[in-house]
C-alpha cells in the first residue's frame, strides 16, 4: 500500500498531563460518565479544543493573543452561564481523540459537520456556513477541477477537505499526482508551499482563504474556485453524552441571534452581519 505523503508541522505540541472533564478531572470510566455540564456548572469553567493557526476562527495573533471570530463567539455564549472558557491549542487531527480523553471538553474551530464526525461527537445546531475551495497561483493557469491533472495538491490532515477529497475521489483525488494530497498540520505551512511552488494548488476552507489573502495583500495574485463539494456548517463538537452541554449552547445560539450579538461577532471579522444557518 503506497504510504500517504505527510509534511511535518514546525510547532510540537505537548500534551498536557491529562485533563478531565472541564480540564481538572481524570480521564478514567467513571469521570467520562459524569454530566459535563454540571461540571460546568459548579466549576464555571470549560476547556475549548482548537487549531490556533486557522484564521479568522481561532488563532493567535501577534502578541500571542488567541482570538478570532469563534472566540468571541464562545465567550459570548457561555458569558450568559456566567462560565469562563479556556482554549487549548491541539493537534487538530488528533481532536476527537483529545475530546474522549478529556483533554478538552469541546472542539469549536471551523470544525464541520460531516455523517463520519456525527458517529464520533454530538453537534450543536450549526453557527456558520463554509465551502471547500482551491487556491492557486494566478499565472499557474489552474482556474477549474480539470486544470489540476497531473498536478501536486495540497491539504490539511484532519480537514473536512481532506476528508471530502477521499470520500469522493472522482472529483479531484483521481486527477492529482499519485491520487493523493500532500498533507501539512497547519494551513500556514500549506500556503508557504503554495507560494514557493512546492504544490500547484491547496484545498483549503473558503473561510479561511478569504482572510488569509485579504490581510496579507495577495487577493489579486491567486485564483479562488469551488472545490465541487457539497458545501458545509460548522458547528460545536461534543462528547455523544453531553447532550445537556450541547442543549446550553444552541439556546445560547439563539439568544445571540435574538439580541444582535451574533450579528455584531459576524460583522467584526467578515465584515457584514451572518444569520445561524437553518438546522
């Protein structure tokens, strides 16, 4: 079996020594089935799993902040539970592991919903819609699918894209070059790549391409096209028996939709006001 092809991430990880629920439990039979929320509850506190390099939904910025539009919207949510959240950086393919274990009581960053992560997590009601996209180099020519024939593309491992892409070879895995991606840990790495001409193009959330282009000023030297997926909704990951954590968050949702904070969140980081999308 031909091996897939992985590029390494430049940032190690350390895991933290294990966390329960709520990140100060154990990760034993007992603790994983114990009702998170009341945890929650009395502890005021809740641990949060993300990819701190996935603009603009959670990443760290220039001062080492973590920010983004999923952490305002965390916030936001559980301010009205008087609940500080905590958000801790992951291997993002790593991230239901990490949520079983207890290291971290929920994934929220651009984490789509798919059938095969719906076997694995309870979802919240979605919060945001996505699509998969290719980026290219302008004067690489690639504008369409078909235009990636023979070429090298590029994803991240643990992605939705990466997922879609060997779920439905037809439509990109049996035209690139040995019909699989190369795969990086951080979509950072990937556009370096990118840039450099190491791969022809990067499968890549259309959320996170847009910002990325935008702040660093190179909009017009790239081509940005539907990958031919279905497109996609993010919402919150939880562990399958947190069903009364999941329940908090989708009213929570709600109130945020009702009173014009959510709008207020959208506008901050894309510049105009979302909706939640229909369930």
């Amino acid at each position: 079996m031909k091996l897939k092809k992985f590029v390494l991430g430049t940032v190690a990880l350390v895991s933290v020594a294990v966390l329960g629920a709520c990140g100060n439990g154990s990760n034993d039979d007992e603790a994983s089935n114990e009702n998170t929320w009341q945890q929650v509850e009395e502890s005021k506190k809740i641990t949060i799993g993300l990819d701190d390099t996935f603009v603009p939904m959670g990443f760290k910025d220039e001062d080492g902040e973590i920010v983004g539009f999923d952490i305002d919207l965390a916030k936001a949510v559980f301010e009205q539970y008087d609940i500080e959240p905590t958000f801790q950086p992951i291997d993002w393919s790593m991230k239901e592991n990490e949520l079983e274990n207890g290291t971290i009581d929920l994934i929220w960053n651009g984490y789509t919903m798919t059938k095969a992560r719906e076997e694995k997590v309870a979802f919240t009601k979605p919060y945001a819609k996505n699509e998969q996209v290719i980026v290219a180099e302008k004067d690489s020519g690639i504008t369409k699918d078909e235009d990636l024939k023979d070429k090298i593309l590029g994803a991240q491992e643990g992605s939705s894209g990466y997922e879609a892409f060997n779920n439905e070879p037809e439509k990109l895995k049996d035209l690139v070059t040995d019909q699989d991606a190369t795969l990086y840990a951080s979509f950072n790495e990937a556009f370096i790549d990118l840039e450099s001409g190491r791969i022809d193009g990067l499968l890549i959330d259309r959320v996170y391409a847009d910002y990325y282009l935008k702040q660093a000023g190179k909009t017009d030297d790239f081509t940005v096209f539907n990958a031919g997926f279905n497109n996609e909704n993010f919402a919150v990951g939880a562990r399958k028996d947190d069903t009364e954590l999941v329940g908090k968050i989708n009213d929570a949702f709600d109130k945020l939709q009702e009173d014009g904070k959510y709008g207020e969140i959208s506008q901050k980081w894309f510049g105009e006001e979302w909706s939640l999308p229909e369930d």
